[in-house]
C-alpha cells in the first residue's frame, strides 16, 4: 500500500501503475471496491499478480465511521449546550456530513489503487487479469484491419484483377464497321481500314 508512489511487484520491486486498470477493473455497485479475484501482469518481470484489497477496505470503512463519529459528537454537544434537538442545528449538521460522504466516495473510487496490495498468484490460484495499459496500437491495427476489409469488400471484382494503368487492355474485342475485322479493344481505328470504332467515319 501506497500513497505516494506506484504499487511495487513483489517479485522484482518495479513499480506497476494501477491508475488505468483501476478505473477499467469490475467494481461493486458502489464503484470503490473490485468485484472478485482480479489481478495484473508486472511491466517489467510478467509476473502475474492479484491486487488485495485489505487495506483499502480498513481505511475507507474506518474513515466513514470516523466521520459519522465526528459528526455525531458535534451533535452531541451542540444539543446538550441547547438543551434541545433543533431542526435547524439537524439539516446544518446533515449537510457537512453529506458532503463528506460525497467527496470520500469519489476519493476512494478514483484513488482506491493508492490503498492496495500486490501479491504473487499462488500456483491453481484464478485471478482474471485486467490489463494495466489500454492496447491503443492493437486497437489501431485492428481498426485499419478492419477498414481495409471493408474496401476490399466492397471494391468490384473487375477492379481487384485490373490495375488501373493497365484497364483498356480488358477492353472487350469490336467489329469493324466498314469491313467486318475483328478488332482487340485497346484499338480505336480498325486496323484493316482506318475506320474509326466510335464513329464509323475514316
């Protein structure tokens, strides 16, 4: 546990930052602690690890409990100086404890990693394993994977086999107009006569 610095691998004492798996891992309802057996892969050794979560529960249990006590002593004191309950020192006492409640909410769900522990994953152990960075160029080669099918798909047979420079050679075969010849397509005057493909005139 650690509040300063990056959690250490057990193994090899590098550090292993959890900010990006924290906020990817499955969590509970309340968004503060991990939902099962979750664990990491140190950057340095590979060594796979699980993330306890003791400490983190010790402190954010004990810190809304010492503020639930604190309020509740300030209410306390402030009624036996009245002598009575007011409303108002109620709702003035509720809001500040809301609040509280509010901000080690967040706390906790954006910096619960701080209070964590790693620890080797014992032999038949099963920890699923979240991992710490998110695979942006795995993602980018997928993604122009993915891009390049969809051009391939959707290109037209005759463009796949043909090149572009060389497309009048599949040109079809045409008659000659004026004397019959047969002519190859990438010919535009009759070869026998000069006759002109489109236009019929010499």
């Amino acid at each position: 546990m650690t509040l300063l610095g990056d959690a250490r691998c057990p193994g090899c004492q590098a550090a292993v930052p959890l900010g990006h798996f924290w906020r990817r891992a499955p969590k509970d309802r309340g968004g503060i602690f991990l939902v099962g057996k979750v664990g990491v892969a140190c950057p340095a050794c590979n060594a796979k690890l699980r993330v306890l979560q003791l400490g983190l529960a010790i402190v954010a249990i004990g810190s809304f409990a010492a503020l639930c006590g604190a309020f509740a002593a300030v209410g306390t004191i402030e009624h036996t100086k009245l002598g009575s309950a007011k409303q108002g020192l109620n709702l003035l006492l509720i809001a500040p404890a809301l609040v509280g409640w509010v901000v080690l909410l967040v706390l906790f769900r954006g910096y619960g990693y701080r209070f964590v522990r790693l620890r080797a994953v014992q032999d038949g152990e099963k920890v699923g394993l979240v991992p710490l960075f998110k695979p942006i160029v795995q993602e980018a080669k997928l993604e122009a994977r993915t891009t390049q099918d969809s051009i391939d798909v959707n290109a037209s047979p005759q463009a796949k086999k043909v090149p572009s420079g060389n497309a009048n050679h599949q040109k079809p075969t045409w008659m000659c107009p004026e004397c019959g010849e047969e002519n190859p397509g990438r010919f535009n005057i009759c070869c026998i006569c000069d006759t002109r493909r489109d236009t019929g005139e010499s």
